[in-house]
C-alpha cells in the first residue's frame, strides 16, 4: 500500500463484501424516494441494497479501482444472470461452470473491468464472495478459531437459544484462554497491515491500549449480548461464509434482487478520491452521505476539507452516516452546530452494530439555515 501526502492508496481488491451494517446505514440515513446517495463503494453489498429505498441516484466512489471493478461486476452479473445463476456465480452456491457465466456478463464489463478480471480469474472461478484480502484472512481467522475451540462449540454457538443462555454459553463455554489469544496473534497491526490495513491505522482512543484489545470488547457484545441468529457478520468471521441462503445481505435475496435489478441504471461508479469528486457536486445537491471509514485514510486537515464539502453540497436537513475503524476522527470543531451528531441514535447504533468491526459508528443531521 503506498502513500500519497494526504491520501493513502489501495489497488487490490480489499473487500468483496462490505464490513458496514446496512441496517445501521439505513436507521441513520433513512433514504426515501427521490433521494441522491453518495456512499463508498467498498464490496458493493450497502450500494446496492440502497436501490430498494428508491433513491434517484446512488454516487458510489472508492479510490481503490479493485473495488469499482467488483461492483461493476455484481452489477453486471444481476443484469444479465437469471437469480438462481446469479447465487451460483457469486460463491453462495456450488457451481462448477462460474466461467461460462462469466462469459454471459464480461462483453457488458468495461474495458478496464474485462482486464482487471481477467487478471483476477482465481476469483472469478472460487466466486467473488469472501475473495478480497481482507476477507480470506477472515477465513483464515475463522479455521483457526475452529481449531482452538473445536467443531462443538462452534456449533453450540450457533444453536438457537434466548439471549440469557447465550450469555451463560459465552461465559462459561466460549470465552477460554485460547480463544482469547487468537485476538493477540491474529489481529494485531503487523499482520493486518499485510491483509490490507495500513499500519498507519493504529491509533486508539477507546481506552484500548492495542487493537487486539479493542477488537476482542467488541466481538464479545456480538457473540455475548446481541442476537446471534440473523447476525451474518458473525458467521462469517466464524465459519467463513454465509450460514444460509437467508442470512445474506439483500442483493442475494430473491425478492430484493428483482427489485435491484430495475434500478441498477441509478448507480454511478466513481473511481476517485471522494474529496475530488463531491468537489464536482452543486451546492444543496445531496441527501445521504454513506463515508464508512475514509477519513481515517485521511489527514486532519483533508478530513476537515471533506467536512467543508459535505456540508456545501448538502440539502438541509441531509443526514449522514461515517465510522472510525481506530483512528480518531470527528466533525471539525468549526461544524459541529451545523453537522450535529444524533448522540441518542450513535449510541444505538453502537450497541446494535453487527460487523462489530468499527469501533465508532456515528449518526447526524446538517441543519441549514
């Protein structure tokens, strides 16, 4: 990963799904009919799940290419592939013949794309799901995981039970010394920054003195005192994969994909720093910012100029949605009466949050006057 003087550059595919919680996206931005989205692109998933709200257009900008090209291709893919195709393509089913389908959607792929994915067939032939950087390290994570606590308690962990029994499963079944190792050996800023996470990332302000820590407080409100059915993100950081055809992100539902399907023409894929092209945008032109983590990308003073911009370009009464993976970074002081946190609504977001992975997740609302 290399470095420009404000910006830090990726180039190879991250994510092949999305690490936000859409359900937190949607209970802070709250999109309607007619709305105008801006949102990081990242694995797609969130982007495409927007069009269900009806918006008139969902602005979808990453710097990273990779990831352009990998919603370009899952759009592509919805268009063009029947549903029951479209899950084999993706890695949701078994399939034996993912490249014969992938000749049904390359000749609608742009130039660059057919290039990109040509160079990246491995990906093509395993299906795009969990096939970023950052992802197969997941899964990594996930078969060691099961070689320290065993194929029982993995699946204990999974049964249905009330949240009071999950609790006692966690505490007296789960959380061992070996398990809590794994946070130590695997998630620490050496070995993250080689699976795609800069190392100029960790930087703590939740009164964790490493990330290993933070994020083991934050796996434990997942696997302890949240719901674990319908919880996703827990199964793949688990098992490494989806636990069902229904606990899925909504584009790889049946209904919510025809759906999409009708509207994929609202999408427009940007490939650019998102500071150059909100900097293209009119005045009062924006409903809904979706900026995920990238100021943590950024410098304090690029940080503070997106901020400026964010606040140009939107309508009043705009609402926004942004995280902190674990650098600090706020509003400018200077904004703060204009971009003005929903302290009540952060604070469910955070306790409800089921990635687990951001360890800040942050609602508001820009009041004009």
């Amino acid at each position: 990963m290399k470095k420009t003087k404000d910006q830090v550059q990726l180039t190879k595919l991250v994510f092949s799904q999305n690490w936000e919680d859409p359900i937190c996206d949607h209970k802070a931005l709250k999109i309607k009919s007619g709305d105008v989205v801006m949102a990081i692109t990242s694995g797609g998933c969130n982007v495409l799940g927007f069009l269900e709200f009806d918006p008139k257009e969902v602005h979808s900008i990453d710097i990273n290419a990779a990831q352009s090209f990998l919603l370009e291709l899952k759009i592509c893919a919805i268009k063009h592939l029947v549903f029951e195709d479209f899950l084999n393509f993706s890695g949701l089913k078994e399939c034996p013949n993912r490249l014969s389908l992938f000749e049904k959607i390359e000749p609608h792929l742009s130039t660059d794309a057919q290039h990109f994915w040509k160079e990246n067939q491995k990906v093509i032939e395993s299906g795009f799901l969990m096939n970023g950087r950052y992802d197969r390290f997941v899964k990594f994570a996930g078969r060691f995981l099961k070689m320290l606590q065993g194929k029982d308690r993995i699946q204990g962990l999974f049964e249905n039970k009330s949240l009071e029994s999950q609790k006692e499963y966690y505490d007296t079944v789960w959380n061992t010394k070996r398990y809590r190792a794994i946070y130590k050996l695997l998630f620490n800023k050496y070995v993250l920054a080689r699976k795609g996470l800069s190392a100029d990332y960790f930087h703590f302000d939740d009164g964790s003195s490493s990330f290993a820590e933070s994020f083991y407080n934050r796996a434990k409100n997942a696997f302890r005192d949240m719901p674990i059915q319908n919880n996703y993100f827990l199964s793949l950081y688990v098992r490494g994969k989806y636990a069902n055809l229904e606990e899925v992100p909504e584009y790889l539902k049946e209904a919510p994909f025809h759906t999409i399907k009708q509207r994929l023409n609202r999408i427009k894929i940007h490939t650019m720093e998102a500071q150059n092209w909100i900097d293209t945008m009119e005045d009062n032109s924006m409903d809904c910012f979706a900026l995920s983590n990238i100021c943590e990308l950024m410098s304090v003073s690029e940080t503070e100029r997106l901020f400026k911009s964010v606040y140009r370009t939107a309508k009043p009464g705009a609402r926004l949605i942004f995280r902190n993976l674990m650098i600090p970074r706020e509003v400018p002081q200077s904004l703060r009466e204009s971009i003005v946190k929903d302290d009540s609504l952060t604070k469910h977001l955070q306790a409800t949050d089921r990635s687990f992975v951001y360890g800040k997740v942050a609602a508001y609302t820009i009041i004009k006057s």
